[in-house]
C-alpha cells in the first residue's frame, strides 16, 4: 500500500543558522546497489581510534582522498591502507546528488574529493565529536542518510550541553557548514528497525573537500 502521505516533493528545513536539512532528497534504491559494489572492493572495517579503540561504526570511502582512524591520528588518505590501491572512484551520481543538495540548501559550488561511507547496526551509536580533518572548512559538508532512522544530535562549537536531536529517516540529506561547520555532533544508538531495503541497518554518506 503506497502511502498517500508521502510528500510530493523534497522538503527543506533551516535547523539553524548553517545546518539545513532536505528530507527525502535523495532515493536510496538508486545509492544502494553503488554503495554494494564500493563496499566490495574497499570492505567496511571497524577503524581504531588514536585512543586504541575500535570503532562501533563500520567504515569505508570512495573518492580521490578517504578518512581514515588509526592509532597513530587520524588522516585522509589517497589509499586504502587494508588493500594499498586507491579508494573506489567516487560514483558520478554520487558527486551531483551531493552538489545538488549543497547548492538546493544555500552553499553554492560543492566539489567534494571525498565520500565516507559509514554503517550502523542495531545498537551502533557515534559519539560527539567535530569534524576537523578537512583543509579549508570553508566548504560545506553533505550528509545522506540511508536505511533505519537514526537521531542524529547536534551540539553548539564546544564540547557537552544539551543536544538539538534531529530524526534522519531514508533518504535525508543534512548540510552542514557555515558557522556550525565545527558544531559537535552525534548519532544515538541505532534503534532495532526494519527497513525493506537495508534490514536492519543504516548507512550514512558524508561528502567531504578534504584539500
Ligand atoms: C552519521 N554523520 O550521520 C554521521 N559529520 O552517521 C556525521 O558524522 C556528520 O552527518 C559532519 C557533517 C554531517 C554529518
Ligand atoms: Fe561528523
């Protein structure tokens, strides 16, 4: 049964002053079948923390550059450090969903040269933390989400306080710069779900300018 009360069109919301959200923007049938093929030639893997523990997140990337975690700091990477060879080229559908999001929510030009693509598990949360590794964080960052919802949370530019606690259902792109480019932010524990295309899982893309 198709339900009657499906938006006819994406809609967006300003969260607050650099943080937009576009609900159902992106269809993640057509995402999926890439993130399948990706995730074949550079598997997901749980990374280590400089802190020395593994995270809770399955990771991977595609793109020119791919964040990676381990012991000794964290980086972007041209390589895959489990294979050696570069990440998976970054699908073309990919890069323009992720420009069209970023120039739909207000932030103009957006070329991403890097993708992280993270999976959840029943259970799996992200702790608070800012994204820092980028070079220039001028550029926006473009977050699709894919599968079971996740609450995702969003605290101001210092670490505690009480967070803003955004549902991201299938196919929810957040974007996020300007003056929250360096907002906290994390994700609660995945709640046990289904979704017919993912199960019990969700994935998430974040598209990145690295350098
Ligand atoms: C996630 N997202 O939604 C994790 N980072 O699974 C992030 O860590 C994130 O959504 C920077 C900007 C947007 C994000
Ligand atoms: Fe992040």
């Amino acid at each position: 049964m198709p339900d009657l009360f499906a938006p006819l069109r994406p809609e967006m919301e300003s969260i607050r002053d650099g943080v937009v959200l576009l609900a159902g923007f992106a269809d993640s049938g057509t995402l999926l079948p890439y993130i399948r093929t990706l995730t074949t030639e550079a598997p997901f893997r749980h990374m280590v923390t400089p802190g020395g523990r593994q995270m809770r997140v399955a990771m991977s990337n595609c793109g020119p550059l791919g964040w990676v975690s381990e012991p000794t700091g964290y980086r972007y990477a041209p390589t895959d450090p489990l294979s050696g060879k570069p990440w998976p080229a970054m699908p073309a559908v990919f890069r323009d969903l992720a420009a069209r999001a970023a120039a739909c929510a207000g932030f103009g030009i957006f070329e991403p040269d890097a993708c992280l693509i993270n999976r959840y598990e029943t259970g799996t949360s992200l702790s608070p933390h800012q994204d820092m590794d980028e070079a220039d964080k001028n550029w926006p960052i473009v977050s699709v989400s894919i599968g079971v919802s996740a609450m995702f949370q969003l605290y101001g530019n210092i670490r505690g306080g009480t967070p803003l606690n955004i549902p991201l259902h299938d196919g929810d792109i957040l974007v996020f710069g300007g003056p929250a480019r360096l907002a906290f932010h994390g994700v609660r524990k995945l709640a046990p779900a289904q979704h017919a295309l993912t199960g019990s899982r969700r994935f998430n893309l974040t598209f990145r300018r690295a350098r």
